[in-house]
C-alpha cells in the first residue's frame, strides 16, 4: 500500500468518531440553550430534530455523489459544509441561525458511508472486514466521547458556545486529514437521481418527525397519524420510482434482497438499543433516591463519566474484537452474538440496578453488543453489493440506525413521563425504567431470531487469514495480541 492508503484507517476512524460526537454534544444541552435563549421548551428541541431529518435527507444522496465522483472530494465538501456550520452555531445567539449551522452540521452523517468506501478502496481484502469494524465501532466511541465532554465542559454552568467551538477545531482536523487521502475516481456511472432523492428525503422526514415531536403533540394526535401515513405513501411512491429509472438512487435489488433488508433491520435495531441505554441509564442514575426510593442522585457529570464511559470508551477494544469475530465466524453469527448481548445487558438492568457496579455492567453490555453489532454491518452489506453501491447502501443502513436512534428516543422519553411521582420536579417510577429495559431485552431476543433464521449461511473466512488480519486490525489499535494457534 501507498502512504496515503496507510492513511486510510486512522483518517476514518477520526471522522466517523466526529460524525457520532457532533450529534450527541448537543443532546444534553438542550435545556441550556433554552434558558441562554429564552425560548420554549420545543423551539430549542429542533436543535436536535432539525439535525436528524436534514440528515435524513442529505446522507442518501452524499453516499450516491461518493460512488459517482469519488469519496475523497465528497467528503472534503462535507467537512467544508461542517466548518461553516460550527462556526455559525458557535458565534451566534439567534435560534434560527443555530437551527441554520445545526442542519449544516448534518451532512457529516454523510460520511460513514463514505468512509466504508474508502476503506474498501484503499485496504486489501484480508484487512478489510476489521478495518469496518473498527471504523464502525467509532460510532459507538464517538457518542460516548460527545456525551462526556458535554458534561466536562458544562459541570459548573459553561457556556454552550463552547462546545460549538470544539467541533470547529475537531472538524477542522478531520478536514485535514481527509485532504491526505489519495485521489480515486468515481465507482459508479449515471447520474444522481434527484426526483428518487427527494422522495425519499421527505419521507423520511415524514417518518423521523413524529417521532422526534409525538410526545408533543400527542401520540394519537392527527399531526403525527397523518405524517406516518404520509411516510408511507412518500415511501412506496419512492419504490415505485426506482423500479422504473435508468439510474436509481437505490437499487430495486437493495430494497428487497433478504440480506440487505435484514442489515438495515438490525441497524434500526441497534440504533435504538443505543440510545435507548444511554437516555435510560442517565435518567436512572440521576434520579434521587431519597425522594423515589430509587436511583442515586448523581451529577450530568457523574452520569456520564461513571455510569456511561466505561461502556463507550469500551468500544476501543470491542471494535477490533468484533473484527476478529466477523473474520472468523461471519457477519450473521456476530449480529447473532451482538443481540444475544443486548438481550442479556438490557434484562440486567431490567433486574439489578440498585448498586452502581450493577448499572456499569449492564450500560457496558449493551454497548459492547451496539459495537459488535456495528462491526458486523458493513461486512454484510459489502457482501451483496457492488462497489458501485458501496456508499447508498451503508447510506440507507445509517438512516435505518437514524431511524431507531430516533424511536428509541421517542420510547423513552415516553415512558419517562408517563404517570410521573407527584413533587415539586415530576420523577418517573420505577417500574417505568424497568419496561424500558424489558422492551429491549425483548427486541433483542426478537433480533436474534430474526438474524439466525433470515440470513443465508455464510462461508467462514480461512482461518490463516482471519488470524492475519484481526492480528493486523488489533495492532493497528495498540493491542499486540496474538491470536491463538
């Protein structure tokens, strides 16, 4: 491999890491924004909503412009676009001028697709099924890290310009490094399908907007029925299209062959079991015991430095032992293994999360079993596309686990307030947390058996060269252990 190329993972691995942090920073600062700009509790929610539908909309379309003009330019663009938009965020106080960079900030959802083409341009085959798993496990990384700096530098009352400012200095970084990868052609041929991209963006919209504002405006209410019965008719209108263009944007074969359907299930899957735990467990442990008999009081800060750092920062070693898994085993068996996980962490905390330990432990499995389950969806996805495909389909697969981020969410928030404890701050119950768990143990379970029985029966990797590349991908994180004989 060229210098560049070598290049190729460490420059990745940071820029999905970017793309996972920029979306949580803000989340635990909605409350600050708020205050700082006097305005209403819903208004200062679209600084998160307005971030995941226009991600909804411009991630499709970022990962076709990757496969027809090359990733590397694509890319450049996107943390170009970024920039502006931190910057904006940073330096302004006007609500919708935040609204404004928060949406400019959503194209890096653009560039997890776009880095798994890269990768599979530039890393030979035997070092590239842990080379995906150790970028997607970034994904995982990148939340925690954004959940954790948040706290550090709000702990006394910050000033959430600050955290804008951060991501300006982070994506410039990352700006850099991708202006160090090599060059490479487009993949694919054709045109971007712009009337199946808009279809598309709106109905995904459609979709992810009663979801993020159903506990708003009411579950039953005709705002959120009729824009999912709206989704429904953009939708098929949209599959109706592909199957009549010269150059979809999404191939008729990637909407209904089996293993691709399943991928971007499990994605949907995995995307709410993460923030279903991260919003759970945060709640949980800040709830004061004194006054609802559970829970332990504890800091924004205490929350996610004690009880949901360990579980992200875990991710820098069970991404590349989730490469050693698909490498050895498949795709199918490590999804398989990473549901079986999330079933067992989501039914401890359903039953033991009276002691801190016991709270670590379960948050910790559960976020080993997102990583293992993010190390294995590229591998399947790469598997039944071509390279001309490679970027729209981890796209479509990043709006599935968008679309779950969102549900979970939208479940929990739910449940947190459903008949709360009458007080001066309403409190949820206990048995409100342990349905939150009970549910994902049980989405877990349904995963697995959805994954064991859907997927077709993949052909192990040759062991000399399995053992080779989790030896490589492992070294490349630091961790020179062999893999045993």
């Amino acid at each position: 491999m060229t210098t560049k190329s070598r290049l190729a993972l460490p420059v990745t691995c940071y820029v999905v890491l970017l793309v996972s942090a920029l979306q949580t920073l803000v989340v635990p600062v909605v409350a600050d924004i708020q205050s700082a700009l006097h305005v209403s509790t819903s208004s200062a929610s679209w600084v998160v909503t307005a971030n995941l539908l226009a991600a909804a909309v411009f991630t499709p379309m970022l990962g076709r412009l990757g496969d027809l003009h090359g990733r590397r330019p694509v890319m450049l663009g996107v943390l170009a676009v970024v920039l502006l938009g931190s910057v904006l965020a940073a330096a302004t106080s006007s609500l919708p001028l935040l609204i404004v960079g928060r949406v400019a900030q959503a194209a890096s959802f653009g560039l997890f697709p776009l880095s798994i083409g890269v990768l599979r341009e530039e890393l030979p085959p035997r070092r590239l099924t842990g080379a995906m798993a150790l970028v997607s496990g970034m994904l995982s990384v990148g939340a925690g890290f954004g959940l954790v700096v948040t706290g550090l530098l709000m702990r006394h009352g910050g000033d959430y310009h600050q955290l804008f400012w951060l991501a300006t200095a982070l994506t410039a970084i990352g700006l850099a490094g991708v202006w160090l990868l090599p060059r490479r052609a487009g993949a694919a041929t054709g045109s971007l399908d712009w009337a199946g991209a808009a279809l598309l963006g709106l109905g995904l919209v459609l979709l992810i907007l009663p979801l993020e504002e159903g506990n708003g405006w009411g579950w039953g209410s005709a705002r959120v029925l009729g824009s999912l019965a709206g989704a429904v008719v953009v939708l098929v209108a949209f599959v109706l299209l592909e199957r009549r263009v010269t150059h979809p944007l999404v191939s008729p074969r990637m909407l209904s062959h089996r293993p691709i359907v399943v991928a971007n299930a499990a994605g949907l899957f995995l995307g709410f079991s993460m923030f279903a735990v991260f919003l759970a467990v945060s709640a949980l442990v800040q709830t004061p015991r004194a006054v609802a008999g559970y829970g332990f009081g504890a800091s924004v800060l205490a929350a996610s430095l004690v009880y949901l750092l360990p579980g992200t920062a875990g991710g820098v070693l069970t991404a590349p032992l989730g490469g050693r898994l698909v490498a050895r085993f498949g795709a199918k068996a490590t999804l398989v293994i990473a549901a079986v996980l999330a079933c067992a962490g989501f039914a401890m905390l359903a039953v033991l999360h009276s002691a801190t330990w016991e709270v670590i432990i379960g948050a910790l499995v559960v976020n080993t079993a997102v990583t293992f389950g993010y190390a294995a969806l590229p591998a399947l996805l790469i598997a039944h596309v071509t390279p001309a495909e490679t970027g729209i389909a981890n796209s479509v697969n990043s709006i599935s686990r968008s679309v779950g981020m969102s549900l979970g969410t939208a479940f929990v928030v739910t449940m947190m307030t459903r008949n709360p404890i009458a007080g001066p701050v309403p409190l949820p119950r206990e048995t409100q947390f342990v349905t939150v768990f009970v549910v994902g143990a049980a989405l877990a379970a349904l995963a697995a058996a959805v994954v064991a029985g859907a997927l077709p029966r993949a052909r192990r990797t040759p062991i000399t060269v399995a053992e080779a590349e989790a030896d490589e991908v492992l070294g490349a994180a630091g961790l020179d252990v062999p893999v045993s004989r």
